[in-house]
C-alpha cells in the first residue's frame, strides 16, 4: 500500500507505510454531557506539538482521461476514498489507486441531478441528491443498487444504526432542522428543531454534522455557536457554547435578518459564524473552527478538556506560519477521520513545499504539477 506516514522521532522524519481503519461518519467513543460555556481565546495561541503527534499522506491517482476537479465532498473508510466533483464520483482504494470513475446525472429512476452529500456505508457509496429527493446507494465500481426517497429537500445526512440523520438547513418545507429516516421503512420518523421560515440558503462550506461518537451525533446550525447532540428517540439537546473574544459578536446581530443578509454582514468580518468539524476522545475535544485574520480566513484548531472546565483550553491558527515538523499542514480540514484531522492540497503547492525543503519524498513518487490533490492525515495528540 502506497500510504505513507511521518513521525518525529530524534528531530527527524521516519517515513514508512501504513494502513488506517476507522468508522465512518467521524465515529468515536462514549457520550456527551452537558457542560455549559466554553470560553475561547481565539489570540492566545499554542503550539502544534500541543495538538499533533504524526502525519501522513496519500498521492489520489486519477487517470488523465478522468480528471479529478475541485473536491465537494469526500469521506473514507477500511477500504476506500470516495470524493464527488461536480457531477462526478471518483472511488479510491485505501492507498490512493483508482478503482472508478462514474457520473450518473439524469433524470432516470438511477439518477441523481446533484451530489449534496456523500458518505461510505457498509462498502458502498451513499449520495444525496437534494434536487431529486433521493438518497442513492452505489457500488464502489459505479453499479446502482437501491434508492430511499425523501419527502422533502435536505442538504446533508449523517449514516447511523438504522438510518440517516437528515439535515434540512432551513431550506425544506418540514419546519424541521433535523429528521431521523428510516431505511426499512423508508420515511422519516422523528423530526425536532423546528423553524419558522425556509431560508433557501446554505453556504458551500458549511457542515450541519460536525461529529459522531457512539451515543451522539453533534450538530450546528449557522450563525449559531452552540454545539447540538442529537440522540435517535431523545431529539436533540444543547451541550456546550462557545463564547469567542472575537471583536464582533453574533449577538451583535439582528437575528430577526434572513441568512443572506446576516451572512452579507459577517463576510470578511471578525466574527465566527459557527463551529466547523471536531473530533471527540474521552473528555478531549478538538474543534475546528474558521476565523478571519488581518487579509483573510484561516482555519483554527480549538482544544479543550470537558471535564476540566477550569483549565484553559489551547488554540493553534493554521495557514500563516509554517510549522517545522508538520510542513504540510497549511490547509482547512476537510474530514475528521480515525482521529485526524484530514485535509487536502494540490500537487503544485505540495511540490513547492518540497522543494522549499530540499526534499523528494513526492516527486520522487511520480508527483507532479498535473496530479491531483494530496490527502494529508494529521494526527490528533491523545
């Protein structure tokens, strides 16, 4: 397998080969409590030998004839990698070799018009389609296998026991944020957070499913900095907020504007507008977050101890500065994954870091400019 791995061992890089397993939908143990507040420091910044202990990587090779565009959505597991571009899905094995590359848009029974969202379950590959209400189920060489319509528009879904959470984004006709669906029935059986008025309107970027534990699946909702947990038969519950020293505040808000309007105010403002992608182990919560600073925004990794709420937590800004023993670690995560932080990089940017650090780790492996992205696992510090 072509999955490489660094650690710091003696101030330098071991590089060697290794497989990860996982559970996908960002699986880890145990349950969440309720602990209130979480008070954040976003200008007190730690080190990432604080929140990382090893990386590794893995080279995506696409076939020039099928090229791999700007990634939308992407998820993993023991076998595969699977990431949707534009109309198209590209299936990966484990070590970043190609094993399909299929578009079924249309409007036929085994069709779909959109990929909204995309995950691996039980060996195949699930996809949303929000414009033919429909969830669609595919093997990894492209074979249809079954549907499970929707009754109405949902944006993203999270694969649990027995089902899928859905998540409307307050862009359907449910008065429901969030509706449990039940694959042997095929229909949606629970449904809580109502809310008064469809919105129409979800960023690109902005991701209702931040983590799944055992018991849990943690949610967001935009322009909101609680975390949710939702729980099959429970509804769901607030387990902890963030309060941000941001110079400007959501509560600065008039809360009563439609979401274009109040995503209008908070572009390019110092302002976070929701909490991004976390990971959960034990009592530790990593929790990404993007940030506006100076020119731009930057992704931000948050650290905190939930049963040590008297203890600061510890913040890491990514994107700025370059960190010695993680030269690779410049990007937004994209997926949270058997406890890494996983993102994306083109292959030009990966080539000029290599060369800015007199190595060949990648072209020597057939890397080069035309390639497609690098998948990077940064591991979480336990």
């Amino acid at each position: 397998m072509q999955i490489y791995k660094a650690m710091k061992t003696y101030g330098f890089f071991l590089m060697f080969v290794m497989g990860l397993v996982a559970v996908s939908c960002n699986q880890t143990s145990g349950s969440i409590q309720e602990i209130g507040d979480v008070n954040v420091d976003i200008d007190h910044l730690s080190g990432v030998s604080d929140f990382f202990d090893s990386y590794s990587y893995v080279i995506l090779r696409t076939p020039s004839d099928s090229p791999l565009g700007t990634i939308s959505r992407i998820d993993i597991d023991e076998e595969h990698i699977v990431a949707s571009s534009r109309g198209d899905v590209h299936v990966y094995k484990r070590d970043g070799q190609i094993v399909s590359v299929f578009s079924h848009v249309g409007q036929g029974p085994e069709e779909y018009m959109d990929i909204s969202d995309i995950h691996l379950v039980d060996g195949n590959i699930n996809l949303l389609s929000c414009q033919t209400k429909k969830i669609y189920v595919y093997e990894p060489d492209g074979t249809f296998v079954e549907s499970y319509p929707l009754a109405d528009y949902y944006t993203a879904f999270c694969p649990t026991d027995g089902g899928f959470w859905l998540a409307s984004e307050t862009s359907n006709n449910s008065g429901y944020e969030f509706s449990f669906y039940d694959k042997d029935k095929k229909e949606s059986v629970e449904s809580c957070m109502p809310f008064d008025r469809n919105e129409s309107f979800t960023p690109a970027q902005f991701r209702p499913f931040i983590s799944d534990t055992a018991d849990d699946i943690l949610v967001v909702r935009q322009f909101d900095n609680s975390v949710y947990s939702l729980r099959k038969g429970d509804g769901i519950k607030t387990v902890w907020r963030y309060n941000f020293n941001t110079p400007m505040q959501l509560s600065d808000l008039d809360r009563d504007l439609p979401y274009t309007k109040l995503f209008e105010e908070t572009s390019n403002k110092p302002v976070i507008k929701y909490p991004g992608i976390a990971y959960v182990s034990g009592s530790q919560v990593y929790q990404t977050l993007s940030v506006f600073f100076k020119l731009g925004y930057f992704p931000y990794v948050y650290k905190f101890d939930m049963s040590r709420q008297d203890q600061d937590g510890k913040t890491l800004r990514i994107g700025l500065e370059s960190f010695e023993d993680f030269p690779y670690l410049r990007t937004p995560a994209v997926l949270i994954y058997d406890g890494n932080y996983v993102s994306l990089m083109e292959s030009f940017n990966v080539l000029s870091i290599e060369r800015s650090l007199g190595t060949t780790e990648f072209s020597s492996k057939g890397l080069t400019e035309e390639s497609s992205q690098v998948l990077f696992f940064h591991h979480f510090k336990h």
